[in-house]
C-alpha cells in the first residue's frame, strides 16, 4: 500500500496567520504530506511530498525494507545513500538532504524537479534547436565534469533521468547504477586528484543489480555504451558515450541507436551502425563522431588531463559561457 500519511488536520498545518512551527530534527513520515507518485522502481516508489513546518517541496524515495533484505540489495541501497551524500551540494546533480526510516521503510528526502524530466521537452517540440541543445548539453557536461572529478561514473544517463527544477536548470538524477571508481595515480592530472584516463570498475556485484541482470536490462538500454554490453571495465567514458547519444536526441528528436528488439539494438550499437538525418547540424555531428567511438579511451574527452577541456573547446560550443551555466536564463524551449 502507498505510504500515506493523514494529511495534517489543522491544529498542526500552519495557517496564514499562526508561524510556521520549527521544524523537529529528527523526521518522520507525519512531518510531510505524501502527494503524488512521481516515480517507481523495483523497491522504492518517489513521492512528491510537502513538509508541513517549512511548506517547501521535497522528492522522497521511500524504500520497502522485507523487499530490499527479501532481494539481498541492502549493498546497493546502501552505496546509492552513501554516493548522494558524497554529491550532496554539486551543481546539476539531484540533492539529497537526509535519510530517516520507520519500522517497515527507508525514506530519502531529495530536491524535488517541479518541471520533470527532459524527455518530454524534447518530445513536446519534437527535437530541440541549436541553441537549446548548446546550453542543455552544456549543463550536462559540466555536471559530468563533476561528477568524474569526484570519481563516480553514473552509468545510467539518459533523458529520463535529466531533470528540469523550476528555472528550467537540469538535475541529474537516479544513481542507482552508479559505481566509484578508483583513478590511477598519474602525476599528469592537474585538477583536484582526477584520475587520469579512463581507469574502469568491473566490480563483481553488477551482476545482481536489479536494473542489469546478465543479458538482459530493465528499462531502457538505448544510452548504454559497448563496453557495459561486452562486459569490459565500464569508465568515466562510458558516461561520454550516452553524451554522444543524448545530444544526437537533443537535435533529432530520437536517439541514435533503436530497434524494437533489444537484441537488435545492441548489435547496433557494438557495430556502431547509426545514420545521421538531413539537415543535423555539422558541428553537433562532428562532436557525436567523436563521442560514440567504439574505443571507450578514443572518445573526445576520454584522455583529458583537465575533464572536460578537449568537449569544451569544440566548435560546437564556441560562444557557450561553461562557467556561468547555473547563473544564466535557459533558453526558451520551442
Ligand atoms: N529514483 C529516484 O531517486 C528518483 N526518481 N524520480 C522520478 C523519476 C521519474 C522517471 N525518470 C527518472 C526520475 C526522482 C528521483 C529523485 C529526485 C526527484 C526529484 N524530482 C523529480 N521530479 C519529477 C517531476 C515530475 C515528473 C517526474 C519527476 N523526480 C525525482
């Protein structure tokens, strides 16, 4: 049954007139009001919710505890929990601001992205212009930067899990697939102990993660790169590769590798065999060439000594500001 609480009689809401009361410190589910699903997984479901003493906005993934111990993913729940802390306060990426549970649940409170995933952006103007695609491709890769810098590889990028907040600046989201990966020491890395190249993690555990069973995927696979598919060490490249493939959405409206068969579609993508339609922008598809290479340590990018130098300095972001992304009005979508 759906985690709801009794919406809050009167006596505790704050009206317009009685103060907002202080907040406890130690939450429960009766400190918010449950609205509705915005989210499920194999065992969590995302609610929209309202905390009742500051009436602010909050995403939270409520975790069933028999299913995750029943399935033995505690490891995985628990790494997830312990990867949002780490990237809690990083630009572009979904924020989690604290855990609490009950006898039966896990509750994560996140920041909530009023103006939902970027798919259906896309979708609702059918491909976006160049502009459009510069800036949003832009936050992408600064967030990647990011994230890579602090050695986490998300492995699940895709437009479904590009989030929109209210001023239409984009939140990466759902780190369920995310790994930790451990650079080599290479004294050629200037910035802030990145690892150099591309140092992959194969842990042994992705094999019982609900969202990759061995050759099968829940969910959709068109972003996932060669090497997850032939099993070789999955990098920060890896990440670059769904770059590729999300910016060639961005300008034609569909992503570059798709089959009604999964089958099909992986040997699409381990051959490589896409086309580009008339009419894509010359740039963009000169970048998405030098993205969606086979050679996870040939991508543009992939052998940076400062991530992502080689991706900026491209003709195709050639008046785009990268430092001031997060202060800049997005560009209208249309
Ligand atoms: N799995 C999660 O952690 C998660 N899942 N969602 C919703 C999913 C919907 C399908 N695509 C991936 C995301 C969220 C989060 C975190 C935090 C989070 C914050 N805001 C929203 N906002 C949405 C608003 C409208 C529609 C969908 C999501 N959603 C989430």
């Amino acid at each position: 049954t759906a985690v709801m609480t009794p919406t809050t009689n009167n006596s505790t809401s704050p009206s317009a007139t009685m103060p907002a009361t202080v907040p406890p410190t130690k939450r429960t589910p009766n400190d918010f009001i449950f609205g509705k699903v915005i989210g499920e997984g194999s065992f969590s479901t995302v609610y929209l919710t309202k905390d009742i003493h500051t009436q602010k906005e909050f995403a939270i993934k409520v975790c069933e505890k028999h299913y995750i111990i029943r399935e033995k993913k505690t490891e995985y729940v628990k790494r997830e929990k312990d990867i949002l802390f780490y990237l809690s306060n990083t630009p572009f990426i979904v924020r989690l601001y604290y855990t609490f549970q009950d006898a039966e649940r896990l509750y994560f409170v996140l920041s909530y992205a009023k103006n939902g995933e970027l798919l259906p952006h896309i979708n609702k103007v059918g491909s976006f212009d160049v502009e459009c695609t510069k800036f949003y491709s832009g936050e992408i890769l600064v967030a990647l930067e990011y994230l890579h810098n602090m050695n986490v590889i998300h492995r699940d990028l895709k437009p479904e899990n590009i989030l929109l907040d209210e001023n239409m600046h984009i939140m990466i989201t759902d780190f369920g697939s995310a790994k930790m990966f451990k650079p080599p020491i290479d004294r050629n890395r200037a910035r802030n102990g990145a690892g150099a190249g591309m140092n992959g993690c194969n842990d042994d555990d992705d094999d019982d993660e609900p969202r990759r069973r061995k050759n099968s995927f829940v969910g959709t696979a068109q972003y996932v790169s060669p090497e997850l598919l032939t099993d070789k060490p999955v990098t920060p490249s890896s990440d670059l590769w769904a770059f590729g493939c999300i910016i060639y959405q961005m300008i034609s409206g569909l992503p570059p590798f798709r089959s009604r068969s999964e089958y099909l579609m992986f040997q699409k993508i381990t051959k490589l065999e896409y086309e580009f339609p008339s009419g894509f922008c010359d740039k963009a598809r000169d970048l998405v060439e030098k993205l969606l290479v086979l050679d996870s340590e040939k991508r543009i990018g992939a052998k940076d000594s400062v991530r992502y130098t080689s991706i900026r300095s491209h003709p195709f972001y050639e008046d785009l500001d990268f430092d001031t992304l997060q202060q800049q009005t997005p560009p209208p979508i249309y």
